[in-house]
C-alpha cells in the first residue's frame, strides 16, 4: 500500500539549519531522515511515496530524484502553492489514493512491525489508526488534590504520570479524505475532531517510547544523535 509522507513544513524548531536545507534532509549518520524513513517503508514491501513539499520543495525533490536511480521505489512530489497545515496537503491527493494508506511526518523515525498496525487497523475496522507512544513524566514536584472547594484532600509527592502521544505515524482509509476540502488550511487535531462528529472509528497502536524518535527541533536531534536510541531505532 502507498506512504505519504508530509514534508512540506518550514521546520521552525530546527533554525538555524533548516535556513539552507529543509528538516526532511536532516542528517542521520550517512543518510537523511526522509531515507531513512523511506527505508523502513522498504523493509515491509512499501515502494510507493506520495511525498507533499512546499518550503524548498525543489531541494527535496532534485536531492531524491537523485538519489532514487538505483532504487524501485516510486516518489511522486505534490507542491503546496500555500501552506496547508499538518493535513491540509491531503486534498492535493485524496484523487490518487485508491484505498489503506500509511501517513508520516518527515521528522520522526519509527522502530516498529509495520504489518502488524496494518494488521491491528484492518483487523479492528478502523477508519484511522494513530500510532502512539506510551510516555512517562515525572513531576519533580508535590502535586495538590483539591476538592471543589478549594480545600485539600492530599499531597502526592513527585508522581509518575502516564500519556499516550501521538507519534506522527498514522494508517488511514481513503474515505475519511472525503471531509478534507481542497486547499484548506487543516491541522491533524482538527482532521480527527471532524472524523468523530462524522462517526468515524478512530483506533490507537501503542509502541514503547523507545521505538520513536521526533527529530524535530534541536534538543530531541542532539540527545537522539548522542544516545543509543539511534543504534535501537536505525538498527
């Protein structure tokens, strides 16, 4: 089944790097990001990439058409004429995707099975599966519980708390594009709070936070570059 992979955003988080290249042609070692990406899609049997650009779009364009003549793998580029938000882009291709789909930011790198999400989302009869990563913060602090008084109930001292984060990774059935309109501006929390007023079946794919790394601004980049995590997720 097709990826498309989302690379058309101005990669403000990672100035002053993203003033020459766009974030999709972050280094990782001895590839871009968007290889890797697009290598992991090969691992599972994925050859087909709709790619959308908009900021330096003909940078990421020349630098994969360059680098895809000893390859199979099938790119198409869709150009942005204005900035469409996280989703937005979808409607420049909703015509030419026939049916499942995988959808991914250009910033993120995912350590997973990809046949089983497909699996998990066909299998559950989603409309939408979102990949998400189980993350633990833990507050240096004592956290108050109040009642609806204002008065105290209890202290407790430097919790751990649990959240489900959406990772950038999506599995997606062409009928939920039916809501996208053509050249709208549309951010993906926006897309998933249409889906739910249309009754569509949202499911959710949890994976270890250490099969995810978002490489979108300069901390996660350094700790990621720095740290195993690169050897676990590239391996």
């Amino acid at each position: 089944i097709p990826t498309v992979i989302m690379a058309g955003g101005f990669g403000s988080r990672m100035k002053p790097f993203t003033d020459i290249l766009p974030k999709a042609l972050i280094p990782i070692n001895d590839k871009t990001i968007i290889e890797h990406i697009i290598t992991k899609f090969n691992n599972f049997g994925v050859y087909e990439f709709y790619i959308s650009i908009n900021y330096k779009a003909d940078v990421i364009r020349a630098y994969l058409n360059d680098n895809k003549k000893n390859n199979k793998n099938i790119i198409k580029f869709e150009k942005e004429n204005k900035p469409l938000g996280t989703l937005g882009a979808l409607s420049l291709i909703k015509n030419k995707l026939k049916s499942t789909f995988f959808l991914t930011n250009c910033d993120i790198l995912i350590k997973a099975d990809y046949d089983e999400i497909l699996k998990h989302h066909k299998v559950s009869k989603n409309d939408l599966t979102i990949l998400v990563s189980v993350k633990e913060l833990n507050l240096p602090y004592g956290h108050c519980n109040i009642d609806d008084k204002g008065l105290l109930i209890d202290i407790l001292e430097k919790p751990k708390m649990n959240f489900l984060v959406n990772t950038g990774f999506y599995v997606m059935e062409k009928r939920t594009l039916k809501i996208i309109e053509k050249n709208k501006y549309l951010n993906f929390d926006k897309f998933v709070k249409k889906l739910n007023t249309n009754g569509y079946k949202i499911g959710v794919f949890p994976i270890d936070d250490e099969a995810w790394a978002d490489l979108g601004n300069w901390s996660d980049y350094s700790r990621f570059k720095s740290s195993n995590l690169a050897n676990i997720i590239l391996e």
